[in-house]
C-alpha cells in the first residue's frame, strides 16, 4: 500500500496505524490494518469527488473586503491554521517556512528545515508548529529564533495550545503533552485507550490557563489540570451507536469552545453538547455531527455540520435558533465570528458571511482558487484565513 500522505480533513486509524488509503463510507477497503473514509476527506484526490453545487444567489448586505494579502508556502497535504493574536499574524507552510506579519507586513520569516503538520500555535510572545517526524519547534514571537526543539510520541497534526507558561500539544497517537514554555521539557502526559477503529484528529485543545479541555475517540470530552495533567472531570458528549465499527465510529476531533460558564463540544455522528466547566455536568444536549468544530457567543452556539449546513443553537438550552443549508457540497469549514457574522470559507477558497441572528447568507470573498483547510481565525482586529496554496489574506466584514 502505498505511503504517500494524501489531504485529509478526517481519516481512520485502526490498532494505532495511519490511515493512508482513502475510499467511500460504502465501499471500505481494509489492507494489511490500514482503512480510511473517503466521505470525510473532501480533498482526496484519489476517487472521483462530488461536484460542488455552485455558489448560491444570495443579496448583498454585507461587504467582505481583503485589508491585506500575503504568501507563504504550500499546506501541502496538511491542515494548517494560522495564529492571530492582536494584529499580528503567525502561519506556517508544509515545506517548513514560518512567517510573522502585521498589518499584511512581513516581519520576519525563518526555515526551520521540517516538514510542518501541525499549524500555529502562539501566545504573542511564543509560536510552536509540529512536524510530521513528531517534533514541536517554538520560535520567539519577535525575532522569528528557534528556541528549542522537543520531540513527542508521533507527528503533530494540530496546532500547539499556548497559554500561561505551558505549551499544549496533542500527537496523532491521541496523547497529550504539557511543555513548559521557556525550555520545552515536558511537565506531564496525558494517555488513554482509545477504540480500534478512530478518526484522525487534525484539532487543537481549548487551553483556558488552570484547565486544558481534549475530545477524545469515542465521544469523550476530559477536562485536565494544566499544573500537573491529572483528570479533573471526564463526561460523554456522545456515545457509540450501530452495529459495525464504522456505524459505532463517535469521536469528538474539533476543538471545544467555551460559552460562559459552560464548554461545549461536537461529535461525528453524535452529538452537540454543553457541560458546565468546573464539575462536568451535563447542561444540555442534541443530536448532531461534525467533523470541523463550532463557536460560541454570548448567545448562540454556531456548528458546522458534516452535511455542510450551518446551524446556530440556543446556548441555554440547544434548541434550533437557525439552519443555512446552501454551501452543502462545499465542505465549509468551522465557523468563526465577526462583530454580527458568522464567517466559513469553502474547498473553492470563498469566504461567505452569515447573519448571526437569522442565518442569512449576506455577503462572499474569493480568495486564490484553492481550499481553505485550516480554521479561518479572529479577533478584534479582524479575520485570517489561509488557503492551501499559501495564501494569507486579512479580511474585515462590514
């Protein structure tokens, strides 16, 4: 079978192997341990992809503008997902390329001479990648110096969690590392069983400082303390149904977000569920499935579903506030919001924005033509989205 590396947006690890072929839900192929689904992996190259239905009509009320627009190299077969702290902007390339820029102005840009997997992680003052041999590498946020190299179990596939001294880093083989910051020697690691059949997960941890929050395989969402790794409470965001292993396939492999006094995660044909963030009792709970994650405001819980609708939810109660149904097909990624919108990008490069408050398709960008893979990332200063082909583009929605 053969070892090439192909773009995946969720594959299958079986016993603790790669997932390296790609095929339909259907029609599952099982060589020598190694088995991957296709209909997860809406970048595979491999077999004949379903057509994305053409952008929508939708009327204009809101402008999606470009501030500025960068390059950096190629994701590769990787998801990479830029940093924004402030107006500065960390990204990564597959080819090794790590870049800071500020207002669309490069400043600086080192080759650490990796193969990057894993995307940005950063604090402001530190930025971590991962690489594919299983290395994390932090650089310092001002000079773009390599600070030191640490090495964990197996190559990164998500972007390090940065917070309050500790480097959080989560390896393809499910386990959880706590790195101190100044040196990277290890503080602790975090292990556990996960089941035979499991997606690969390309998402980071919530870092919330005192507290870390990982989904697991088979539906489960653990709270650890950032001091030491130990478990400070464990609950069942979904748990696995059906009768086969791909039927029973429940796995959380999407950041958690937190909701006020509440953190909140999605499973793969599961659920969306709320649990409240000091003991782990359940708030509320719906059905739901994902494979790219959810937001949260002061209001409402936003997912993207696998069927490529848009939801938002009550965060009081998870009941259906809204569904935008019309970029099925078109892969779009986890939401992400600004000011009144709810923003995704698509597998053709587009960024569309959404009403919050009726789920109204509102406004579109284009960007280079190619995928946006990672997460599109904001803050105050604005949107950042990366597209496969290397392009870094700074937005604002009006």
């Amino acid at each position: 079978m053969s070892t090439k590396r192909r773009p995946v947006a969720a594959m299958v690890r079986r016993a603790g192997m790669e997932a390296l072929g790609v095929l339909s839900l259907s029609s599952v192929l099982l060589l020598s341990g190694c088995i991957s689904l296709d209909s997860l992996n809406p970048f595979s190259s491999s077999t004949p992809q379903a057509k994305a239905k053409p952008l929508p009509a939708f009327e204009s009320k809101a402008a999606v503008n470009a501030l500025w627009q960068a390059k950096i190299g190629e994701s590769g077969n990787y998801s990479l997902t830029p940093a924004l702290v402030d107006g500065s902007v960390f990204v990564a390339a597959a080819d090794g390329s790590v870049a800071r820029f500020d207002q669309g102005k490069q400043v600086w840009r080192a080759a650490t001479g990796q193969v990057i997997s894993g995307g940005v992680g950063s604090d402001g003052r530190l930025v971590a990648v991962g690489t594919a041999k299983g290395e994390v590498l932090a650089l310092d946020a001002a000079s773009g110096k390599i600070l030191w190299t640490t090495r964990v179990s197996s190559e990164v596939l998500a972007p390090p969690a940065i917070a309050d001294g500790l480097v959080v880093v989560r390896s393809g083989d499910a386990r959880i590392v706590g790195l101190e910051a100044a040196d990277g020697k290890r503080r602790w690691m975090y292990q556990r069983n996960v089941p035979a059949l499991a997606l690969r997960s390309y998402a980071s941890v919530l870092n919330a400082g005192k507290t870390i929050y990982v989904g697991f395989a088979g539906g489960k969402l653990v709270a650890l303390a950032s001091n030491n790794g130990s478990t400070a409470w464990e609950a069942t965001v979904a748990s696995p149904k059906g009768t086969t292993e791909l039927e029973r396939i429940t796995d959380v492999i999407s950041s958690p977000v937190l909701a006020g006094n509440a953190v909140c995660a999605v499973a793969y044909q599961g659920r969306v569920a709320c649990f409240d963030v000091n003991a782990g009792n359940q708030l509320w709970s719906r059905e739901m499935s994902s494979t790219v994650g959810l937001a949260a405001d002061e209001r409402q819980i936003y997912v993207t579903d696998t069927l490529g609708r848009i939801q938002a939810l009550s965060r009081d109660s998870g009941s259906s506030m809204w569904l935008m149904d019309k970029l099925m097909t078109r892969s779009p990624t986890r939401p992400v919001l600004v000011d009144d919108f709810v923003v995704v990008a698509d597998v053709e490069g587009f960024v569309h924005a959404l009403r919050k408050d009726t789920g109204a398709l509102v406004g579109r960008m284009n960007t280079d033509g190619s995928a946006v893979r990672g997460d599109p990332v904001s803050n105050a200063a604005g949107l950042v989205v990366q597209t496969v082909n290397g392009g870094i583009y700074g937005m604002a929605v009006k």
